[in-house]
C-alpha cells in the first residue's frame, strides 16, 4: 500500500513540476506587465523604473551585497511557509512566530556575556526555534484535538505574539527610555558580518544551509515522505498507516521554528536588541517568495533574491527618481494574484459547471 502511494505522490509531483515552472514564470511576466501598466498611469517611465531596480539591486558589489541582506529573512520566513505546505498546511502564522523568535534570542542573548561564542550562537538559535515552535504547534495541536481552522488558528496568534512582545518592550524589558527597544545582546551572541564593510551577516549562510537541509529531508528521509503524503490525500496517508495528527504538529512545529530562526537572525545579525516593529511583515512576504518558488526549498533563494532585489531596487527608484517604494510592494501583490488566479478561476469553472449539472439532472 505505501509503495503505491509512494509511487502515486512522486508521480504526482514530477508530472506537475513542469507545468508549476511555467505558472511561475508566466505569473512573473504578467506581474511586471501589470505593474509596467500601473507605472505608465502613475506617470513613470516603465522602462526607466525597471532598469532602476535592476541597477539598485545588482549592479555593483555593494548593491548585491544589500540585496543579498534583504533577501536573507525573506528566504527564511518561504522556508517557514514552505515546510508546512509540504503537508498541505497553510501556516499564515509566520509573522507572529518571528516575533517569538525574536525576543527569545534578544533575552537569552544578555543572559550568559561570559559563554564563548561557539556556545552561544547555537544556544541562542536553538532557544529561538524551540520557543517560535512551540508557539506554532498550538495551531497544530487545535487542529488535530479539536479540528481547530488552522488558518485562523495562525492569524490569530499573529495578534498574541506581536502584542505581548510590544508590551514587553515597552515596560519590562525596556532599556532606552527614548526608543522602544531591549539591551544590547552581548557580543558573543551576535553573528557576524561577512565583509566589514556592509551589515550582510553570516544569517545569509544560515539561510542557504537550511534550504538545502530541507530540500535533502522532503526529498531523502522517511519524515519528508509522510510529510508529501499527508499533504498529498490525507486519507491515503492514514489508510497507510501513517499518524496524520504527529506530522501536522510536527511540521507546524518545525514550520514554526523556522520562522523564529528568521526573527533570530534579524537580532542576532542586524539589530544586535529587539525593536518594536522590527519586521517589515517578513511573515508575509515570506508566502510571497514561497508561491513564487512552488514551495521548493532550493527554489526559494532564487525567489528570496530576486525579492530582496525589488527591496534593494525600490531604495534605489525612491532616492533617483523620487518614487514611492510602497509602489514596489504592488509587484509583490501581483505575482501572488497571477499566481493564484488559474487554481482560482478553475475552482469557480468547477463550481460553475458543478450548478449545470446539477440542474440537469433536476430537469432529467
């Protein structure tokens, strides 16, 4: 039984991958025409605009170099989003789960200055995850005791998180009676910079290695299976033998957890403390980068540069051209639409055609 499901699930897949490429790359080049379009009635040179992207986000070392530092949370928080999709889980609970992240590494971060480095860093990063996973499985745990909607489950503790840490940042882990912000993390808990001139850290690595480690475990490993078959037909994974409820919690455990990495990350590599506000929604362009990438891991740093790049782009357009870079967020929003408009218009062809077939067999 599990040998024929095996072989259905991979065969599903391969036969799908191409035609995901080609959804993908279409949804791009419509999103650029459509965003082209609202340039022109904007008043902007399309053209212009997007030779200024593209200079601002790769066409010098530094530039790269900035695209790269913007692209690192984002590749994170897809692979967040990415590793639930895998068991059909729609984790939209990123944004808050980073929050967690976040102010666990900035507390466990001053707790221990005198541990050596090589401890700390992985402490901090460990203590991070576990504590983001944890929250995450809530949503898993609801879904699977009570048949909870995981969907609202996340969204919900989005509003949790992200409260309480502002309230903790506001009285009692506040250091700057000026600014919203905790103390400084010691220094053998930050990670560094790769070059000494620019503020990209080594979190860029961190991002790169856990996309392949979670590529090899989807791909190699018994867990990444169940994971895909679970997501696949879940009545199938449980006709198999195959625990459904441990896999959901689990991957939103480790979904979860890898979004707090990327809050982690932001602490630990940038802003050395947690500030309130400190995400630009990462949470949820995190799903941005992840749609574009057909949630695969490898796929996702492609996806997480090539967003970073409209970031670092968008400086660029604002500071030449004196564009707004919220303009730049439209492109974001149009490659998800374009993205979601096929599974879109086939569900409403289906549930169309579904109403005539039932009149049909009314009238007959």
């Amino acid at each position: 039984m599990k040998e024929g499901i095996q072989m259905s699930v991979t065969g599903n897949k391969a036969k799908n991958s191409s035609k995901k490429l080609l959804e993908v790359l279409a949804a791009l080049f419509l999103a650029l025409v459509a965003g082209g379009i609202f340039f022109m009635i904007s008043g902007y040179n399309p053209i212009q605009v997007y030779g200024l992207i593209v200079k601002g986000a790769f066409g010098s070392r530094n530039s790269f170099l900035t695209t790269l530092s913007y692209a690192t949370p984002l590749i994170l928080s897809g692979l967040a989003f990415a590793v639930a999709k895998q068991a059909n889980i729609m984790n939209l609970g990123g944004e808050g789960q980073i929050y967690v992240g976040a102010m666990t590494a900035a507390v466990v971060g001053t707790l221990f200055p005198s541990l050596p480095k090589v401890l700390y860093v992985p402490l901090v990063l460990l203590t991070a995850f576990a504590a983001a996973g944890l929250y995450g499985g809530i949503a898993g745990f609801l879904d699977v005791k009570f048949g909870s909607n995981i969907v609202i489950v996340t969204i919900m503790l989005n509003y949790i998180s992200q409260n309480f840490c502002s309230y903790l940042v506001a009285s009692p882990l506040r250091a700057d009676e000026s600014t919203l912000q905790t103390a400084l993390i010691s220094d053998n808990a930050v990670i560094g910079r790769i070059f000494p001139d620019h503020q990209l850290s080594g979190v860029f690595f961190m991002a790169v290695a856990a996309a392949v480690i979670i590529a090899l475990v989807i791909k190699y490993t018994k867990f990444g299976f169940h994971m895909r078959t679970v997501g696949f037909n879940r009545l199938a994974a449980e006709t198999a033998g195959i625990n459904y409820k441990t896999i959901t919690v689990v991957s939103m455990f480790l979904s979860a957890g890898i979004a707090g990495l990327c809050g982690a990350g932001q602490i630990m590599g940038v802003h050395y403390r947690f500030i309130d506000n400190f995400s630009s929604g990462y949470g949820f362009e995190g799903i941005a980068v992840a749609a574009l990438a057909a949630n695969h891991p490898v796929a996702i740093l492609v996806s997480g540069i090539l967003f970073g790049g409209l970031k670092a782009g968008a400086m660029s357009v604002n500071r030449v051209a004196n564009i707004p870079m919220d303009y730049i967020l439209i492109i974001q929003a149009l490659v998800i639409v374009f993205i979601a408009a096929p599974k879109l218009i086939s569900q409403i062809n289906g549930g169309i055609s579904g109403i005539f077939k039932k009149k049909r067999r009314v009238a007959s």
